[in-house]
C-alpha cells in the first residue's frame, strides 16, 4: 500500500525504517512505538488489517524523522513538562508529544487520500472513510492545540507550517 499510494515515502524507507520488532499479536487492537534514542527501530503488534499496519509503518517512521530534527534543533521552547489536553490520548500530554502525533499522522491522511485517488480495494471497505475521517479531525484538533499553545524555534514554525498547509490540502 505504501509503495502504491506514497512511492517518495517508501523510497525514504530504506533510510529511515531499520527494523521492524513485532510485539505479538492482536485482532482487536494494536499497538506500536518508537523511542527518540533508537532511530529506525520500530515495534509493531501484528494485526490482521493491512491498513493498520502500512498506518503504524507510516506513523512510527514519520517519528523517527522529527526526532532526529529534535536532536538538531529542539523545535518547541515550551517547558518540557508542560501537559495539555491531547486529541490523539486520553492523557494530558507534553506539546511535543502532540506534534509528533500530527507530524505521524499528516502523512497518514495523506496515504489515505492517495489510496483513494488509485482506487485500492481497501478503500471500498465500509470502515475506510471513518478511518480518514478520525485521522483528519485528529489532525485537525492537534494543529490547533499546537496553534494555542505551540513556542516553536525557527525550525519548529517551519515544521509547524508545513503541516498545517499539508493538512489543509487534504480537506
């Protein structure tokens, strides 16, 4: 899917995804992360929808590339352990874990807007649209937090700017 929908990102994958951990299994949720200090390592529970996991592959590697920019440049100056309302968990969150999930689901909507433009078989499946619907009012409710309460350094409010144009040409 990610080879058809989104080829640049694919190629990209040869340099940013080393491994692929898988975590087990489950049918009826999954689970996937990546840490800051281990670029390219991603773990992944296995789930049986293709969707999902070309998802987890896109998100977790979407991670890995803003926190190696982070090790350049600390792209947010809000205290670190400042917390606010986050749209993708039911936790209060640092800002930068709010931008990582808009910088990892951006391009998610994007795969889905892709896969629809080729017309894939998964995208005629009755649960496709909510799924790209809840991933644009994610990002969209995610952008605005940022907005709100966002201190980016120069290279932040570049980041910043490229996903809010980014989401706006998916809507």
């Amino acid at each position: 899917m990610i080879d058809a929908a989104l080829p640049a990102l694919a190629a990209e994958l040869a340099t940013t995804l080393r491994r692929i951990v898988p975590i087990g299994f489950d049918a009826e949720r999954h689970l996937s992360c990546s840490y800051r200090e281990a670029p390219g390592l991603v773990y992944l529970s296995l789930h049986p929808n293709a969707l999902t996991m070309a998802e987890a592959i896109v998100h977790e590697t979407q991670h890995t590339k803003l926190n190696l920019l982070s090790w350049l440049d600390p792209i947010l100056t809000n205290d670190p352990v400042e917390r606010v309302a986050s749209p993708a968990r039911p936790d209060p969150r640092p800002l930068m874990g709010v931008l990582l999930a808009v910088h990892a689901f951006v391009p998610v909507a994007w795969l889905h807007r892709e896969l629809t433009a080729i017309d894939h078989p998964i995208t005629r499946s009755p649960w496709f649209a909510r799924r790209r619907q809840q991933v644009l009012d994610g990002n969209g409710a995610g952008l605005a937090t940022l907005s709100a309460h966002a201190h980016p350094t120069a290279t932040g409010a570049r980041v910043l700017a490229a996903l809010t144009d980014l989401d706006a040409a998916l809507r």
